[in-house]
C-alpha cells in the first residue's frame, strides 16, 4: 500500500482562535454571559438623580469604568459596557470614546428623544455573547437626554455621518438596549452570524446604508 498523501484541512486562525477563546474566558470572571441566571435579560431600575452623588453609586460607576478598561485590556476590544452586564441592573453605562477628551462617557437613565429615518447596517459583538459577531440594522444615530456622573442633565445630539459618530450612536443604542434586557442576537440577522475567528474581521467592516423597507402591496 502506498502512502497516503492525504491531510486533514484544518480550519485558518488556529492560533489567534486559542489566543481569543482564553482571554474570552478571563473576562467571563467579571462580565456576565448570556444564560447566566436572568441578569442579562432584566429590566434595569433607573438611577434616583438624588443618590447620584452617594458614595454607593459613585463606586458602582468607578467598578463599571475599571471592568470595561479591564476588558479592553486583556482583548483589545469592547466599546461600552452596561451596568446590568457586571451584576448591577440599574440604568447606566460607560462608552469609550478615544477620540473625545474624556475617553469614557458615562450615561445614567438615558431616554431616547428622536431617530434617524436612515437605518445602518454593521455587525456587533457583546461582552455577554461570547466570541459571536453579527450584523445589526439600527437607525443611524439616536439623540437622547441622560444624567453624567455628577448628576447634570446632557444631551447626546451627533448625527453626523463621520467613523467615530457612527460608531459612538451604534454603541449607545446597544448599551441602552441592555437596560431593558435586549440582547444585539434579539435584533440581529442571524443567517450572517460568525464566530470571532478571524482577526481581519472589524477592519472589513464597513457600515452599509439599508433602504426603508417598503410595506409590501399586493399586485
Ligand atoms: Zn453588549
């Protein structure tokens, strides 16, 4: 008998996946995963604007900020993080803004105020999903009123088109999501659905402009 010349093909990114899937694990010690009780899928209490300034809810913000920096770190990703996702189901949420002057935002009891007609379409991840990425169609920028940290009233109104506003307007909407216990696979197109194993992935991304859909009329 001859020698086989045959050999398996293995799958690509072997070593970036085992890379991946380890640090993955690592930050399952502080975020909460999907299925893990009902954390992830509770109704988040909103924040009295009157205990803002107490030491408790200054401590719950200063523990979110460091487990979203924590998580940047061991992944190199991660761009907002809710309350509910460290075991805090009350309605704020840190986003990381390299390009602004304060790199994390942190918004209390955010309320949506007005949307985009125009919706976009470009994939996400979670800190709760595991290694999943899919896309997400979501109106191109929302404006909503929330409380900063020191309990002042703000107001996040960028609608322009440019990376930084795109992607600021499509985390924001993912993080208030998670305050009323909606998950991004909820809104997802799952038929495009793939697993974080292709380090090339998020610099192919691009956002890609969806047509209202039309209400069918029967010919
Ligand atoms: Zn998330």
């Amino acid at each position: 008998m001859t020698k086989s010349g045959w050999k398996p093909a293995l799958p690509p990114f072997r070593k970036y996946k085992k890379d991946m899937y380890t640090k993955h694990g690592l930050t399952s010690s502080f975020v909460y995963q999907l299925g893990e009780g009902d954390m992830i899928r509770r109704q988040s209490r909103e924040v009295p604007p009157s205990e803002i300034l107490t030491s408790d809810t200054q401590a719950k913000i200063k523990y979110l900020k460091k487990c979203l920096l924590k998580y940047r770190r061991l992944t190199g990703m991660g761009r907002g993080i809710a309350a509910v996702q460290v075991g805090i189901p009350e309605r704020f949420a840190v986003i990381y803004l390299p390009e602004e002057n304060r790199k994390l935002l942190v918004i209390i009891n955010p309320q949506i105020i007005n949307r985009a007609g125009e919706s976009l379409k470009f994939p996400e991840g979670c800190m709760s999903e595991g290694p999943l990425f899919a896309p997400v169609v979501r109106p191109a920028w929302t404006e909503f009123s929330y409380l900063d940290e020191q309990g002042r009233e703000q107001m996040w109104t960028e609608k322009d088109d440019t990376l930084p506003h795109r992607i600021a307007n499509r985390v924001f909407q993912h993080e208030i999501d998670h305050m009323d216990g909606i998950i991004f696979l909820d809104r997802a197109i799952l038929s495009e659905l793939t697993l974080d194993s292709d380090p090339t992935f998020y610099e192919k991304a691009s956002f890609e402009e969806v047509l209202p859909q039309k209400t069918s009329t029967k010919k």
